[in-house]
C-alpha cells in the first residue's frame, strides 16, 4: 500500500505573496554560495508555500546575490577593474573568462544535443546526497596537505567544467562543485572558495540577463511578472548573500567543508524519502536558472 505524505509534510498555508518573496529570497540569498544546493531547498521551500513564483522571479533574484559577492570582494574587483595592466591581475581575469568560457562552451554542446532537464525531482535528491559524499570524500584526501593560495590555469578550467556538472545535475550546487573541484586539485580553500564566488558573477548576471529580457521581450510565454516582488526579493537576497559569504569566509579558516558534507546526506536522505511516499513537487531553481541561460534551453515541465 502506498503511503501518503500529507502527515509529513502538512499543507500549505495561505499566507500573502509578499511573505512568500522574502523566504524564498532568504533561502537563495543562503544557499546560493554555500556548497549545499539551493535547488533541494527551494524544492522543498515551494511545497509550503501559497505562491509559486516563476523561473523570471528566480533567476532575477539570484542578481541580487551577485551584487553581494561584488560586495564583499570589493577590493578584489577594483583590482580587476583599475589594475588590469598588472601581470597577475591581467592572469587572474583571463583565469575567470576561460573558466566560463568551457561553461559556456559546454552549454553550446548540450544545445546541440538538445539537453532537457529531468523532469522528475529524483536525480536533484541523487545528486544532493552525493555531493555529500564527494564533500566528505574531497576532504578525506587533502588532510594534511600543502595546499596553494594560486589558482592555476588546468584548476580554472577544471572548475568552469565544474559548473558544467551543476548545469546538467541539478542539485549538485555550481558553487559547491567549483570550490571542491579546487580543493581536489590542491588549492586552499580561501582562494577556491574566492575563484569560485567571482566565477559566479558573469555566470548568474548571465542567467538573470536572459530571463528577463525574455519577460520583457515576449511576455505572453513568461506570463505576468509582477516586478516590484522581484526587486523586494532581490534585494533581500543581495542582504542575505552578503551576510552569508562573510560568515563562510570567516568560517573555512578554522573549519573544513564537511559539515556541509553531512548537511547534504542528510537533506538528499529526507528529499529521497519524502519522494517515496509519494511528494511529487515541480522542478525549479538553480539547475533550471542556469541551464536557460547557457543552453537556452526550455526548463522541463512539471
């Protein structure tokens, strides 16, 4: 007999859409950077809320995290931006452009392969979980090694292919696969955690771009977007991000990753079980934001 899930998750609420915006701004504003896949929460977030919020608001109020990383490493992007006539900064940018450039590259592959997401939540639940296990495997493996403050070029391509594994798993996490990718080849985790965060910045602008010039252009496909929620939202993640990047920057100079290891076990546990009882949420969020905007490809429908 098949078991139901009404008594484990209990049903949604009304509560006003305003509400709605600022949890899901504050969970991506959380999870966008923290190696633990905003794609199983926000999985998990839409089935308690009144209002879904469409793939425009999504992608858009993911900007607002990008601004806090511009934030945050602000010295660091003066530095690209007035002394890029110096050698190591000049390397450093053309380290972030190819970096995006095999995302991108890659993106073109799957279009011409007519990539399409899963339909199904399951493979998001798959990859939450062993990313999990990948964290806890990553760090197993560097303890008690010399790792370089410098990130090299076969590193930044690595992690450009990287983001391309988040493109096409969903529920990986762009940001987690990129720093333990750095981690894996030998770079210290201040500096991949640095990489992969400015990485972000064209990556995100890039999928944000994209869906609201499609809203704009053609709204009769994106449907009514009501853009005054989306500034609230983006700016609640931009406050949120911000808030988030520091705390981990400060938390990975006495600490590893593998608490978020043991964060991610558990939460693709909870997902795979909730699925089995027969939860059946539509798919949205990081994969889906990311994928438009490097592939063009149309999200999978519910």
């Amino acid at each position: 007999m098949r078991l139901v899930l009404r008594p484990v998750f209990p049903s949604k609420s009304a509560m006003p859409e305003w509400l709605d915006v600022l949890i899901l701004a504050i969970i991506e504003g959380i999870t966008e950077f923290l190696p633990i896949s905003s794609t199983g929460h926000m999985l998990l977030a839409e089935n308690w809320l009144s209002h879904k919020q469409s793939q425009v608001f999504l992608a858009v109020v993911q900007t607002g995290a990008v601004l806090a990383v511009i934030m945050v490493f602000t010295e660091r992007v003066k530095q690209m931006l007035f002394n890029w006539r110096e050698p190591a900064t000049q390397q450093y940018i053309l380290k972030l452009i190819a970096a995006f450039g095999v995302t991108a590259a890659g993106g073109l592959v799957l279009k011409g392969l007519h990539f399409k997401l899963p339909e199904n939540p399951i493979p998001v639940a798959l990859a939450t979980l062993i990313g999990g296990f990948l964290i806890l495997a990553i760090e197993w493996s560097i303890k008690g090694k010399n790792l370089r403050d410098t990130v090299t070029w076969p590193v930044a391509l690595a992690v450009g292919g990287g983001q391309l594994l988040a493109v096409i798993f969903p529920g990986l996490s762009r940001s987690g696969t990129a720093i333990m990718i750095g981690l894996a080849l030998g770079i210290a985790r201040r500096p991949a955690t640095e990489f992969s965060f400015l990485l972000g910045i064209p990556t995100l602008l890039a999928a944000g771009a994209v869906e609201a010039l499609g809203a704009i252009r053609h709204p009769e496909r994106s449907g009514p977007v009501n853009w005054e929620l989306v500034a609230l939202g983006t700016v609640v993640a931009a406050i949120t991000a911000f808030l988030t990047v520091k705390w981990l920057l400060r938390f990975i100079q006495s600490h590893t990753f593998n608490g978020f290891g043991w964060y991610r076990i558990l939460l693709g546990g909870v997902i795979l079980i909730a699925l089995a009882m027969g939860w059946n949420p539509p798919m949205a969020s990081e994969g889906v934001r990311i994928t438009n905007a490097i592939t063009k490809t149309a999200p999978a429908k519910p």
